[in-house]
C-alpha cells in the first residue's frame, strides 16, 4: 500500500507545466488534488513515471465571472468552490452536488478540474459539467482548445483530452435566473462513490419547464443525459404523472452494468426513483 | 529521487530529505516518529490517518510529503498542552469514554479540530456530518459525538 516510485515534478507556474506535460506526455500522470490518483498509487493500480503536481500553479485556481456564467480554474479546491457565492448564484447545481463528494477532508483536497479529468463515470461534477453543458478548456504548449462537456467523457476514465494537454478551465454558462437545481444520489455508505446518482436543473417560463437537464451517473462508462426524457419536458407542466413519464423515458435511455455491488436492473429502477425526486425538487 | 523539504509540524520546524512517493502519513511516522497517526486503509476511506494541513483536514496516506512543503501541519500529538496534559478535545473524549481500541481515535479528534475551528458550536448533527468520514468499528460513534459536544461546551 505504498506508491511506486516515480519521477516528481512541481512546475510553479503553467507554462512549465505546459512544458512538463510535454516532456513526460507518454508516460506522466498529473497530481491536482491527489484524491483519486494517490488512492491509485497506493493500490499500485497507476505506475506514472512521472507526476506532475500542479499544487504551485497557482494561475489554475480561481473562480470569475464569464460571460453570464462562471469560470472555475481547474486547481480550484472542491471545499472552496462549494462555498463560494458566484458559483451558487451561476451554477446552483455545482453547490447542490459538491458536498456529496466524498466528506470534508477529501474536498479540502480535490479539486473540481481534478474530479472531471479523472472522469469516474460514479462520479459528481462530470456529471455536472456534462448537465450545464460546460465548456472545457484544454491547453497545451502551442495551442487552447475549449471542449464541450458532451464531447469531453470518451469512457471508462477517459476524456478527450491529448496526453500533452492539460485541463485548465471549466467554464459554465448561466441558466435562467432562479432556475431550481436538484442532486440525488444512493450510496451504500455516505460519501462512498454513488451506485446511481442524478443532477437535474430546471427552468420554469410561468407554468411551464423551459429548459431541462437530466445527468446520470453510475449507468454507464460515462456521465449520461438523458436527452429525450429532456425534450419531453420541455413545455410540459410539472407533475407527478410527467416526471413519472420522463423517468420511464430516461431509464430506456441509460444503459447501466451490472457488478457485484447492484445489479443492472437495480440501478435502472433506482435511476427512475432518483430522477422523479430530482425533479420534483429542482420544480418546487 | 530524494526532495528536500520543510515544513512545520506541531509548531516545530522539521526539514528533511524525502523520496517523492513517500506519502505524508509514512513521513509523519517513519522518518518523525510522530506515530499518533495511524494508518488504516491507505487508499483515503477510513480517514484514521486525518492530519490539518493549514488548519484543513487531509488524509495524511493521500498527501505526498513533498506536497507539503512549506505547510503548517498538525497531528494528534499536537493537541496536548504545552504542560502535556491532555487538550480540551483529548479530555472530552476520555470523559466520554469515546473510544475503545483507540486505533481510529486521532483521525477522529484531527477532525474535529477543524470542525470546531470553523464552528464553535455545532449541533450534533453538524458533529455527525463532519465525523462522518472516519470509521470506528468499536463505538457506534454516539460516545464519540458526545465527546465533541462535551468538546465544544469546554470552548475546544
């Protein structure tokens, strides 16, 4: 239960890591909050031959206003972003979910960018991201790209992005004023990975569901939207029957595994639970 | 490859040279010989190896070392009076008889440090929340709640 040895490199600023990232794409693996890498060491599951720390950039944590949204740098700690005021007021459904990832110790360590480039499909905030349609900034020596949350997950602890690229960026655009948010997900034990987990957020244009995002996790390689049981939404009148409708809509939608913790059906059944509660919350 | 580094650890300037996959919970044991933190799962479940790291919370077995150069970290042993006799937080749990094996006993009280820094009056259910990250397999945890209550009326 000890970590491999590796070659350690703690750039201070993003152009060294940048460079680093460059130096070591073939065999590196990038240390931001340690939270699910350092587990990955210790089980000697990962045998980077380099680990670039980000920890000194301190240019990759912040958070600011962007374009009606909020931009969170990448090296921005979980425990930070969930208290903090522009992301509750932009991007409500980011302070709803934080606090279920892992408990406080773990939190004051990971880090939001950390959490969407590991990409654990049982995971928070990619499936975040991937509801609010978050914009992905990924940069490299020569080169920035922005990668659209939907394009972003690639599978089972993949993303999009090259083995010379880092994540610096995630940017999220605002939602409708006062829209309601909603984070459920069932655990064998509080702060274990979610065996099913759903993200909603809604937007009401008087009586009717103007805007609508329904994320999975825990059903498949990847956070998943559930796309059609959204259109089936939109301009629909909450109500019980309706959500009980998109949820049947959304379980044929996903596409959940079986393991030795729950089994497929298990996970669908809860999938639709979830979301019909997610719903019903995010519209009160 | 060996990484100098300083930090401080209980108030104490500590400068040492360090393999880079030494994690901060071995570097605390090993080469400190600070063995008030135990190590359980090492892979950041059950919380036993809990440090501050300024003044936060941290699985010590998920911290490398060198990640905390330059910080200001606390440990069980960090919790004793400068006479040595126990802290407020240490007292409150032998009152309570908040422990029985005591292997989980200093990530709990690490824990609840930061808890009560950041909050001197929790309700029981603010004490559950925060704890709810360490494991104890004697207790049933309701002496140990009551320890941090017991704690935070004696101003921890």
């Amino acid at each position: 239960m000890k970590p491999p040895a590796f070659n350690y490199v703690a750039p201070t600023t993003l152009e060294e890591a940048l460079d680093a990232r460059a130096e070591h794409a073939d065999d590196c693996a990038v240390l931001a909050g340690g939270q699910s890498l350092m587990p990955l060491l210790n089980l000697r599951m990962a045998f980077p031959g380099t680990v670039i720390d980000l920890a000194g950039v301190g240019e990759l944590a912040g958070i600011r206003e962007w374009d009606g949204g909020v931009a969170i740098g990448a090296m921005t700690r979980q425990r930070t972003a969930e208290g903090d005021a522009l992301i509750r007021e932009r991007a409500p459904l980011m302070t709803t979910a934080l606090p279920n990832i892992g408990h406080a110790a773990i939190r004051n360590r990971g880090t939001v960018g950390g959490s969407i480039a590991h990409a654990d499909p049982a995971a928070e905030l990619p499936a975040v991201a991937l509801a609010l349609d978050a914009q992905l900034v990924a940069k490299k020596k020569r080169g920035e790209r922005t990668i659209e949350a939907a394009d972003f997950f690639a599978g089972f602890l993949t993303t999009a992005l090259e083995p010379d690229e880092l994540l610096v960026e995630v940017r999220v655009p605002g939602m409708a004023k006062g829209h309601g948010v909603a984070f459920h997900e069932l655990a064998r034990r509080h702060g274990d990975f979610a065996l099913v987990g759903v993200a909603a957020a809604v937007a009401l244009e008087g009586d009717k569901i103007a805007d609508c995002r329904l994320a999975f996790i825990g059903v498949g390689g990847t956070p998943m939207r559930a796309r059609e049981a959204e259109k089936m939404l939109v301009g629909a009148q909450p109500s019980a029957e309706v959500f009980a409708e998109a949820a049947e809509r959304a379980k044929a939608e996903l596409d959940p595994a079986g393991d030795t913790h729950a089994s497929a059906e298990y996970r669908r059944r809860v999938a639709g639970v979830l979301a019909q509660r997610a719903l019903a919350e995010a519209t009160r | 490859m060996s990484i100098e580094v300083t930090l401080t650890v209980n108030g104490v300037t500590r400068t040492a040279s360090v393999e880079a996959r030494r994690t901060l919970a071995d570097f605390l044991r090993e080469d400190l010989e600070l063995t008030g933190t135990h190590l359980g799962c090492e892979h950041g479940v059950c919380g036993a190896c809990t440090v501050t790291v300024n003044g936060a919370s941290a699985r010590s077995c998920l911290m490398l070392a060198v990640q905390a150069d330059g910080a200001d970290v606390r440990t069980i042993e960090g919790l004793l009076e400068p006479d040595g006799s126990l802290g407020v937080l240490q007292q409150a749990c032998a009152d309570s008889h908040a422990f029985q094996c005591g292997f989980c006993t200093p990530g709990f009280l690490m824990t609840a440090t930061e808890l009560l820094a950041e909050n001197a009056t929790p309700t029981e259910d603010d004490v559950r929340e925060a704890i709810s990250g360490n494991l104890c397999r004697c207790t049933g945890y309701e002496s140990i709640v009551q320890a941090v209550m017991l704690a935070a009326e004696r101003g921890a």
